[in-house]
C-alpha cells in the first residue's frame, strides 16, 4: 500500500523542519508570506487549498470533519485566501465542509466552486453525464450559496463542458448571476481551446482550471499559451501527480482497491518502473534546494508564469504547511531551464485517466442555433 502507515514527518528530509515545512532558518511559528496573484482581475493566494478530499480520501477513507475545519483555518492563518471546492465533490458535502472552515474569515478569502455534473438538485443524486442548462446551473447556485454559507462565489467554473449546450447559454446564465451579485468570476476546467475562445468572447474568462504538474505537461502545448494571449489565469489540478511527486509513491507502490490510482494506466507497475525517474529527479532537486520533494514541483509551477497557481489538496496539516512552503523555493534562470530540461527529457508512459474519465475532456461545447 502507498505510505498508509507512514509518518507526516518521514516524507520530509531530515533538514527540512517537520512542522514548518522549511529548511533549517525556517521559523515553525511564523506565518508564511504567500504574495498575491491575479486570475485576470481576481487577486488570490500564490498557493491555495483544494479541498476535494475533504470528504473522501484516495483510498476511500472518511476524514475526520473537525480535523478538516482545522486545515482549512491554518491554511488561512498561513496566508492562503483561494480555496478550491465542487458540488460533486461528496457531492456537496465538500461545500460544507469549506463553508464552516471559512465562516470565521469568509470576506477575507476566495471561495473557487464548480458546476457541471448531471447532479440532482434536491437530492443530490448522480445521474449519468453532464447538465449544464441555464435552469439547472441557477438552481445548483442556490444550493451553493446555502452550502457555503455565503451571498456570493467568488469563481464559479463550468467543471466540465456540456456537449448538448452552447457555451454562450452558459456564459449568459453566469452572466445572469453575476449580475445578481451571486457570482463574482467564472471559469473553465479541461475545456476545448474553441469553448474557451467563445466563452471568453462573450463573458471575460478570469480562470481556467486543468490538471497540470510535472507529471501532466500537456497543458504547455496550447492551453496554457492560450491563457497568456487572452489575460485568463491557470489553476493546475493535482499540481503534485496525486501523490507522486511527494515521494509516496515508488516503482514497488500497488493501490488498493476503490484507489482511483488504481485505475491510471501511469501508475500501472510496467509503467512505474520508467516513470518514477521523475520522482529520482525531483528528490534529487530537493536535496539540492535544501526542500521537500512535494516543494519543488509546486515552485517549478509557480516559477512558470506569475498567473499560474497550484492548489494542491490535503487532509494532512503538516503536509499543508510543507506545500505553503514551496512559495520560499525559487530558482535561478539557469536552475530553471536546468530542472525544466531535465522534466521534459522524461518520457511518461500510461494514460492520466482512464477513457472513461478523458472523453469528459477537451470537450467542444456545440454552435448556436441558427
């Protein structure tokens, strides 16, 4: 099994303090000095918080709720302002969860949620495929709004792109409710280039959000550039590989059962024996920089472009305060281009997602009626 019995403090290396996630000037009992930056006009956090496994971890455990609340007040008492959640994360129960632990600070953070999935309003229940009809994304506002315990999201995305529904309706029902003061930005997650250029033409997209890490280059080809020339920002999902860049996972790692992981035909144990030459390079650099491996990917992110902010999840405090810590690991440009040409003479072998999960990205929403 991955790590289930190890430590928080094993996954660091012994000069790096176990409960501030430094290096050996780190002060365990300072607050971090997350600078901001902007998703087109939003101001956010240079790290935040995904709460995705809030609810429900990897491995199918249920986390102590208190425990969560206390994550999520220490990330905010560590300078994180941009928390990430969904309705079908639960479903819905994520939304509680982020809404308590916020209640104290609500006016002093960023609340990031999502539509999309064909969730039943009233009962939660999951139905096959993707709503995103204008009726439907009001009535699940509402219920995010009272789930959030707040009068307005601060960054709404469409979580994935609905093949029956034109982009422009979607854009117009979020212009609707932004209008109403119950929304405040939107975004786009694993969407088709074409979606992103109309919705942004009718609505001005502050965010997109996709997996991207070390392990996941393949926003670099066009999604990325493509958030450059149109002044949207990027928030990577899984920015540390589920795991893999922390240095949990080895080339002898098998998943148990129910393990999403299970089911990634990168984390196959054909695969693992080439891909784990990722996680030598990132230990390697860790050492080098006096950091944890987990630090390194976040910073080789953050140091891509000043838009770019990861948000990576946990339900571990001490590995919170290690992730907010890589906004202290920076690189030279030589030690950039170094690390970077290193990353991308490793070929990753195996699928990200299964099929089954991938046709819900890179979706193209369809035209308008004539």
């Amino acid at each position: 099994m991955a790590g289930a019995g190890v430590a928080a403090a094993s996954l660091l290396p012994a000069h790096v303090n176990a409960e501030s996630g430094q290096g050996q000037q780190g002060n365990p009992n300072r607050s971090f000095s997350l600078k901001g930056r902007k998703l087109g006009a939003l101001e956010v956090s240079s790290i935040g918080l995904g709460v995705q496994n809030m609810s429900r971890t990897y491995t199918g455990t249920t986390p102590y709720r208190p425990e969560m609340i206390s994550v999520i007040r220490t990330a905010f008492d560590q300078g994180v302002t941009f928390f990430d959640a969904a309705e079908a994360y639960g479903p819905w129960e994520v939304e509680r969860i982020l809404g308590e632990g916020v209640a104290p600070f609500r006016d002093q953070v960023v609340i990031a949620t999502k539509f999309g999935w064909n969730i039943d309003p009233e009962t939660g229940e999951r139905r096959p495929g993707l709503n995103s009809r204008p009726a439907h994304i009001k009535r699940v506002v509402e219920g995010m709004l009272k789930r959030l315990n707040t009068d307005r999201i601060d960054l709404l995305y469409q979580h994935r792109v609905d093949p029956e529904v034109p982009i422009e309706d979607v854009a117009g029902a979020v212009k609707d409710l932004i209008d109403q003061g119950k929304v405040l930005h939107w975004g786009l997650s694993e969407m088709g280039l074409k979606t992103l250029r109309r919705a942004h033409a009718v609505l001005p997209v502050s965010a997109v959000q996709s997996e991207y890490s070390m392990l996941w280059r393949g926003p670099e080809q066009e999604v990325i550039p493509t958030c450059e020339e149109l002044g949207i920002g990027f928030v990577p999902w899984s920015p540390l590989g589920v795991q893999f860049l922390t240095g949990w996972i080895d080339a002898k790692t098998t998943f148990a059962p129910g393990d999403f992981r299970s089911t990634e035909s990168r984390f196959s144990p054909e695969n693992l024996q080439q891909n784990v030459a990722l996680v030598d390079l990132v230990t390697d650099w860790a050492d080098r920089k006096r950091a944890a491996p987990a630090q390194i990917a976040l910073a080789w992110l953050m140091a891509k472009q000043p838009w770019i902010v990861p948000i990576p999840g946990t339900t571990n405090k001490d590995h919170l305060l290690q992730n907010i810590g890589a906004g202290e690991v920076h690189f030279t440009p030589a030690e950039f281009t170094e690390l970077s040409d290193a990353i991308a003479s490793i070929e990753i072998r195996g699928q990200r997602l299964p099929d089954a999960v991938q046709v819900y990205s890179d979706v193209e929403a369809p035209a308008m009626a004539k």
